[in-house]
C-alpha cells in the first residue's frame, strides 16, 4: 500500500489567507522552521497506478499538481484518481470536490449522512451522476472500493463513526450542545490493502478519545490522527477564534484527556498528527511543543510525506 499526504493542515492551510499569527507570519517569509502546508487531504493506492483520495480538499488542484502520480497519463483526458472517500461534509473535506466537475469518471464514497449533505446542495451537481456515481459506505461495514466502472481498486475500507460534530454550516443552535450533531457527521477509515492485508487508520477529526475507538485503534501498524490544536483553549488566548477545541469538535494534542495521554497504552506502531490548525504550535520544528510531541513518539504530517507498507 502507498500513502502520499497531499494536504496537513485544517482549514485554511498554513500560512491561513487572513491570519497574522506568529506561525503564519515566519511561514510566509519562508522561514525554514514553518513550511506551508495545504489542507487535509490523503492519497491511497494498491498498485500505484490507480489512486483513492481521502477527502477533497479546496486545495486539491494545488495538490494534484504537487503529485506527479495524480497527473494524467494517456489520451486529452485522464486521471489516476479512481475514487474519493469523505470523511465529514466540513468544508475543507467537500470544496475540492468541485476542481473535479471537468467529467472525469471516478466513484464518490461517503456515510449517508454525508452523502445526504451533497444531495441538499445543487452545486455539487456539477459532478454528473453518469460519471462520478455517489456510494455510500455503510458505518461499521467494509466496502471493496471500486472506480467509476466498477473495477476493483484492491483497497478496502472499513468506516466507523468518532466523537465529531456536525459541520459548522449546518448547525442548529436550537438543537442544543449538540448543534444537531448525528451519528455518521464524522467517521474513522481503516484503509486496507487487500493483497497484502496490511491496514493503516485515517481519523483526521475527533472530538474526543472514546473506549470505541480506542479500542480499535489499539495495535494498529499506523494511525494518522487529528492534531487540529496543542491546546484546548489555544485560539481563544491567542485571540484569533471565541471558540474552543472541544466547541469546534476537536481532541487536543496535549493534556490530560488529549491525543497524546489518549494513546499511552495503545501499542500503536506509528503515529502521526494531520489537520493541524494554522495555531498550532506543533507546525513550527523549532517549537518546545514539536519537541514535546516527538518525544512522545509521534510525528507531524507534511504535504508530500510518502509512506509504503
């Protein structure tokens, strides 16, 4: 199986358009400790020649343009990309899916609730039904993933609900702390190569660390987890949000109930930070919080980071 982060960052990207942080200013100066990053986003192949892309960033013609292995090969028109998964409607997960409206087949895959979101929203009818078909991934199953054509790709996916939130623009504030929030707003994927049956976990959005999952995370080969913030309370001192993780739906990196402390126990082999914030601290290598995660024995993803298992 081959794995290529196209994107690490949560919404906004690193350097974020708007935002005058310290992280994003010494990254807009080219300051080699705080290398940019796009957002979230992942590419999965069996074979290396076809490609599922684990949510669709608004970022992602940037990012195919970054990954020769995405470029087209043959004929006016082409792609690898076979498949997208997504793993919530956030914004930062679905935007992208409009850089791929130029008719290219590939199959679309997604828990219903996520679906249902696309279905209430014309403009994603921009991807013909005819050439990109809507899939849904049943939660607690495992689906063979096929292409447009019903191919196998040679990857499986299991899809398995965590402790999320409904996306920021859908939710109803008279619904209560919930905001409206369901089960299947957020999942987990457990991506499978189906030759070797090696397995990696994709869980870019947690809100919290649940006796679920961790229960299926325990003695994985590799997990790649949602870093958004170090701190819960991080963009409220740094003035930059009057939110806190836990409101936006988000586990901490540090403290006691947060990613770190989460996983001690866990045998898990590799572990590594995605959708990580503009704020955080983790994202500059010259950090004591980078340092600090390091020594816990995780790593911090970047655009273009290539692992084969």
């Amino acid at each position: 199986m081959m794995l290529r982060v196209l994107g690490s960052a949560a919404g906004g990207g690193f350097p974020q358009w708007n935002c005058n942080c310290t992280g994003c200013r010494r990254a807009r100066t080219g300051d080699p400790a705080a290398t940019p990053r796009t957002q979230s986003s992942l590419a999965v192949s069996s074979d290396g020649e076809r490609w599922l892309v684990v949510n669709a960033s608004p970022d992602l013609r940037q990012q195919i343009l970054q990954t020769p292995s995405l470029h087209p090969r043959t004929g006016l028109r082409d792609s690898p990309i076979a498949a997208v998964f997504l793993t919530n409607a956030d914004v930062d997960h679905i935007g992208g899916l409009l850089n791929l409206r130029e008719g290219q087949p590939f199959a679309l895959y997604a828990a219903r609730r996520v679906l249902d979101v696309l279905e209430g929203s014309a403009v994603f009818n921009v991807l013909n039904r005819e050439t990109v078909p809507r899939r849904e991934a049943p939660l607690g199953a495992r689906v063979a993933l096929q292409d447009a054509e019903g191919v196998p790709l040679g990857l499986a996916v299991e899809t398995f609900t965590v402790p999320g939130k409904v996306a920021l623009f859908l939710e109803d504030p008279e619904a209560g702390p919930s905001f409206g929030t369901a089960e299947g707003d957020t999942v987990g994927l457990r991506l499978i190569d189906e030759r070797s049956g090696r397995s990696v976990f994709y869980v870019p959005n947690a809100a919290a660390m649940s006796r679920g999952l961790s229960e299926r995370l325990q003695g994985a080969e590799l997990v790649f987890f949602d870093g958004t913030l170090y701190r819960d309370d991080e963009m409220l001192k740094a003035g930059l949000s009057g939110k806190s993780g836990r409101r936006m739906g988000h586990i901490s990196v540090s403290g006691p109930d947060g990613a770190i402390a989460s996983f001690e126990g866990l045998s898990v082999k590799r572990k590594i930070f995605v959708h990580i914030n503009n704020s955080n601290p983790i994202l500059l290598t010259d950090s004591p919080e980078r340092e600090a995660v390091e020594s816990a024995g995780w790593e911090v993803a970047c655009d273009g980071m290539e692992i084969e298992l």
